[in-house]
C-alpha cells in the first residue's frame, strides 16, 4: 500500500535497518519507531485490545497510546516516543487484549 | 538508573518544552540544582518538536518563531541544569518525591520544588468514525513532519477550527504536502461574538502572521466553511470523509487522511494526580489548575507553568516558566530573585494580551465536543456515547462511577483521550455543570509500569507507598 505520508526531498538523513515482524525496512535515522511504520507502505495496523478492530497511531505525541508496539521482546511500548535504532526488532500488536497481558 | 547525578534536587522540572526549558535554565542559573525530565528523544516539546534533530535544516520551512527555540535552549545548555530525555514520570506525591523511569529502570528522587510543564494535549474530537486508521490530530502530522520530515502525499482532508490548523496546513503546502479539503469547524457568529474582545488581539505580532497564514491556505485548498457534521468512512481504514454544513449542504470526498483538530487543552493528569486542586475553565472548555499568581498549585511547593496551566502559546509558556522558576527559588530562601521576579510577571502580562480574542473565536461547538449516538467516547475501552448515556440513565453520577459500570478511562491512556468528553457528556445528560460532574480521580502511576521497572525500585516503605495503593 502506498503510504499516506511521504519524506521530503530535502531529507537528507542517513538511513538504518529496522526489522518489522521480521522484514527489513529501512528508517531514517532520528524517526520514531511510529513514524518509521507509517512511512513504510507496509500494513501496521495494530488490533484494538477489545474488539480487535484495526488501529493506527493516532497523536503522536504519548497521549493516546494507539501506537502500541513490541519492541525487542517488550510488549505495548509507545512507538511513537521511541527512536528508532539499527536492528531494532518491531511487532506489530495482533489479536485482541489476552488476560494477564 | 545511574545516569542521575543525585537523588536530591532543589529543583525538579517535568517536560522539555518552551516552560520546561525556561524553568529549568532560570533555576539553574541562578544557582539551584536542577533536574529538567522529558519523554521525548530531544528537547523543545510540541512547539519546538525536533529543535536539536529535525531534518527541515532550511529555515524558512518552518519559520522564525521555531527557530527562536534555539536560543532558549542555548540558554538551558549554558545554565548547568541537568536534562535527562526519554524519561517518564510516572508519579509525584506530595512529599516532592518524584518518580520516573527511563531505559526500562525505575528511580525516585526527592524534590524541594516541583515545576510541571507538561503543556497541552489536542482537545478530543470525538466523530463518528475517529478511531479508523488514517484519522490522526492535525498535531499528529505536525509532529511527523518536525521531527521526520514527513508530509502528507495521498487524498488528505484536514478538519476543525483554531490557528494551529491553518498554520499546520501552510506548512504542509509549503513542504510539498497535499490537503485537499478544508472543514472549517467555526461556528457560524463565532467571529460577531470575539470581536469586542479584537482590539487586544490586533496589537500583537499575531494577527499579521494570522492573516498571511490564512491567504496562503486559501489560495491553494479547498475550504468549506459553517461545517457542522463530519463522519469518517471506511473498513478497517479510512476510505472517505462525509460532511454536512450549517447551510443544509453535504459534501464528500475520497481520502486516506484525515487530520482533525479543535484546540488544544491543558494536559492535567500528571498535576491532578499529586492532588492539586483544578477548576473547570468556562470560556477554554477545559480543566485547569488552581494556581495563585507565581504559579503554584494548592500542593505546596508544587508549580504548574505552560500550556498546561491554561492554553497561552509559546510567549506565555516562556514567562509562565521564568515566573515559576524565579518564585521556586524565592520560596527556598535563595534572595536576589526580586528584580527578575517582577521581569518575568511583565513578561507574563504583555504575553497574555489578544488570548481571550482568540478563545471565543475558536470556542468549539458541542456538536464536536459531545456526541450522540453510538460515536466512540473512550477509544481505549470501546465505549460509546450511547453506552454512557444508558449509564446514567440507570445511575451513574460522575466519571469514577463510569469506571465501574464501562472501564471508561482505564485503559492505557488513562482517560486522558476521553475525559474532558465524559465530564461535558455527562454534565449534558444530567442537566448540571462540568464542575458538579469532575473529573476522573488520578492516581500514581500516570503512567503505565512494566513489572521489571517496579521491582527495580528501592524498597522504602515511601517508595511502595508511592506506587501500590
Ligand atoms: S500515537 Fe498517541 S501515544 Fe503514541
């Protein structure tokens, strides 16, 4: 899918290799992991903990927490707080809210 | 944690924004140790997200008034305070002890004074169809495109009121973005009611750039305006966005974006959880805490300065900050404040004029504030204006009865996207004030804790007490 954001021409920043739910994607260095996401034309659409419908991060700002994501291992961490770093292994949050989660 | 230089600081400042930072480097200065704490990867908070990272590097693209952040910081950087980021607290109590965690490690540190500058969240804007992936705040995308240089580039519709939502749209055009579509949400006689109140506003600096901003936006989007119905559409993803106008007229358009935005409130959670008191704001629609005139809170020793003490922008955020700092270290018995003291409430007063102006312009109409039907209210827990409607039907008296009977404002985000809605929603069905209503009782952690960050905590009896209740 195309993604609904693009990178300006005038951004210059190097590049660096993330891994979502094991596929490489290549971020630029200094995005969050959120943005890393939207700007990679994959499908991160993460499920709703009570209905399991499909959410995308919403303020970008640590408010709304519709970001969650797993991040090396660490489950609901807010994707759009953290920075992206060189191999970093990013899941997307599938499947509705399992008790004691 | 051992990146701290202390467990003990005469100063502690929460948040790196225009507040924070002029907080923080007013105290520092001045010779008080000071820790500033924020949770994001760099310094300059919403305002001057991205200062020290973002890749726009040609100057124009996002305007003088960015860029001044750099001297305030300038400032913080020479002033010897201590700056920890990614770092998030969790808790403050009322013993100045402040909790926080960082790079998945728990601490405590002991304050003497207590600045929180966590500024302002976007005002919830609860329409049908809000949670659909591709729905995202006007902030949202002013944020990707500060810190990532990210814009825009497929059908975009930008909806709502106030003058972020312009400037964001001048910015994003300006960048190469694409909106498509403006809903201009300002009600029809918005403009008649401000306009006694215009002569303040037509003395500052921003009503210039207001009117340059507004030429450029409608010179290349297409507006519509009076509109008083929006509904996003779509399975599992935004596919399009209906509306209606106050005319009777209905419009829509395909689009994978829609960015939303109604003016931004004071983010009170931090502040409401150290059990400071707070009064409803009848003209910003909005909680804000009781503070006397240096900006402390009704918990002693505990200040609130920024957006977060009352919607006020950059100007006033700088000054709420210098004030704050100046009378924190005045109350510690550190003298020579005086003459900076009564600076700082000058600074405080010139920023202020043209607010009220700006305030009843830009009041959001209740259509968008308070929904009907089966609109989500709480995204977190999936509960709908209906479902809460039936609540009080059968009883429900205020938002922490609502908890029990639908796990409103339990999810992670902790009420903070659903509260101000709950508070006007209920207030509506029962027939009463906001303020006989009231919010969600806040508690410690304001933020949610992972299991390994608990245990790492030291094992005072103050510290558990801090955390399990
Ligand atoms: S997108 Fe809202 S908290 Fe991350």
């Amino acid at each position: 899918m195309t993604p609904m954001f693009s990178h300006i021409p005038a951004d210059q920043r190097p590049t660096l290799e993330i891994f979502v739910d094991g596929q490489s994607v290549r971020a630029r260095r200094g995005d969050t992991v959120s943005a890393a996401l939207l700007a990679s034309g994959l499908d991160v659409r993460r499920d709703s903990a009570v209905s399991g419908v499909p959410r995308l991060p919403y303020c970008m700002m640590g408010v709304c927490f519709e970001c969650l994501v797993t991040i090396d291992g660490v489950g609901n961490r807010q994707g759009c707080l953290i920075p992206v770093a060189p191999g970093m292994r990013v899941e997307i949050q599938r499947g509705k809210r399992e008790l004691g989660k | 944690m051992s990146v701290l230089r202390s467990d003990n600081y005469d100063l502690v400042v929460v948040g790196a924004g225009p507040a924070g930072i002029a907080a923080a480097a007013a105290a520092a200065k001045a010779g008080a140790t000071t820790l500033l704490l924020d949770e994001n990867a760099g310094p300059g908070g919403q305002v001057w997200r991205g200062l020290t990272s973002t890749p726009l590097t040609n100057r124009d693209m996002l305007g003088k008034d960015f860029w001044d952040g750099q001297l305030e910081l300038e400032k913080l950087r020479s002033s010897g305070a201590e700056v920890l980021q990614r770092a998030t607290v969790w808790s403050i109590d009322p013993s100045l002890q402040v909790g926080i965690s960082h790079g998945g490690a728990s601490r405590i540190v002991q304050a003497r004074r207590i600045v929180i500058a966590t500024g302002a969240m976007e005002r919830p804007f609860p329409i049908p169809g809000w949670t659909l992936p591709g729905v995202m705040t006007a902030g949202a995308a002013q944020t990707m495109l500060k810190s990532s240089g990210l814009v825009p580039s497929e059908p975009t519709v930008i909806a709502g009121q106030g003058p972020l939502l312009w400037l964001l749209a001048g910015q994003i055009l300006r960048m190469g973005g694409r909106i498509d579509v403006m809903l201009d949400t300002t009600p029809k006689g918005a403009f008649a009611a401000a306009l006694p109140k215009a002569f303040g506003f037509l003395t500052t600096p921003y009503f210039r750039k207001g009117l340059k901003m507004l030429r450029e936006v409608r010179s290349k989007v297409r507006i519509i305006k009076h509109v008083t119905r929006i509904e996003a559409q779509g399975d599992g993803q935004l596919e399009r966005v209906v509306w209606e106008t106050a005319g009777g007229k209905r419009g829509e358009m395909a689009s994978r974006l829609l960015l939303l935005h109604q003016g931004v409130v004071p983010n009170v959670n931090l502040a409401m959880s150290t059990g400071a008191a707070h009064d409803w704001d009848g003209l910003q629609l909005c909680w804000r805490p009781r503070l006397d005139d240096d900006g402390q809170t009704t918990v002693p020793g505990i200040y609130v300065a920024g957006d977060g003490a009352g919607i006020g922008g950059v100007g006033v955020a700088l000054a709420r900050g210098r004030v704050a700092a100046r009378a924190a270290l005045t109350s510690l018995g550190k003298s020579g404040q005086d003459a900076d003291l009564s600076a700082a409430r000058a600074e405080l007063a010139k920023a202020n004029r043209g607010r009220e102006f700006l305030d009843l312009l830009y009041k959001p109409a209740e259509q968008f504030r308070i929904p009907e039907g089966d609109t989500i209210v709480c995204r977190c827990e999936e509960v709908r204006a209906s479902d809460i409607r039936s609540a009080v039907d059968i009883g429900a008296s205020g938002p922490n009865q609502l908890k029990a009977y639908l796990r409103t404002g339990m999810g992670p985000c902790q009420g903070r996207l659903c509260g101000l809605t709950v508070t006007e929603l209920m207030a509506k069905a029962r027939g009463t004030t906001p303020e006989q209503i009231g919010y969600y009782r806040l508690r410690a952690p304001v933020k949610p804790l992972t299991l390994s960050e608990l245990a790492d905590l030291p094992m005072e009896p103050e510290a558990v007490k801090a955390v399990v209740r």
